[in-house]
C-alpha cells in the first residue's frame, strides 16, 4: 500500500468505535453514580426517609448490574413512593 493511500481511507467500522465510546462512557457514568450509593448508605435512616428512600432502596441499587444507573433506578423508586 501507498503512502497516500493509508493516509486517505476512512476507518471500516466508524460505528464500532461510537458504539464502543459510547459504552465506555455509560460505564464510567454508572461508576461515578455507584459511588455516590456509598454517601447514601453513610445517611440515617431518618434521612433517607426524608427523601424517600429506605436503605434496603440503596443496596437494592447497589447490586444492580453494572449496565443500569443506580441513582436514576433510586430516584424513580423515590418519586413513586412520594406520590
């Protein structure tokens, strides 16, 4: 292969490396979100009612899998328990 002609083509799979950029970034998304559980378990119970969790909702959280956001998952628990 030429010189110029390497410089010129396009990657093959452009959407395998979005695919793969965009799931590295969900997971560092959902690590950041898993640290924040271990504030929430630091919190009194009569805090975590408060805002409308138990912390049997935070460690329901904390063992979801790595693919989901625990925090979006609690605020939704928390938001039906309002109502």
């Amino acid at each position: 292969m030429s010189q110029s002609r390497i410089e010129t083509e396009t990657p093959r799979h452009p959407a395998l490396s979005s695919v793969l950029f965009t799931s590295l970034n969900q997971w560092l998304h959902n690590w950041v979100a898993r640290r924040k559980l271990r504030a929430l378990m630091e919190l009194e119970d009569t805090t975590l009612r408060d805002i409308g969790l138990t912390r049997g909702d935070v460690i329901w959280a904390s063992n979801l899998p790595v693919g989901e956001d625990p925090v979006q998952a609690l605020s939704g628990v928390s938001k039906r328990r309002v109502r």
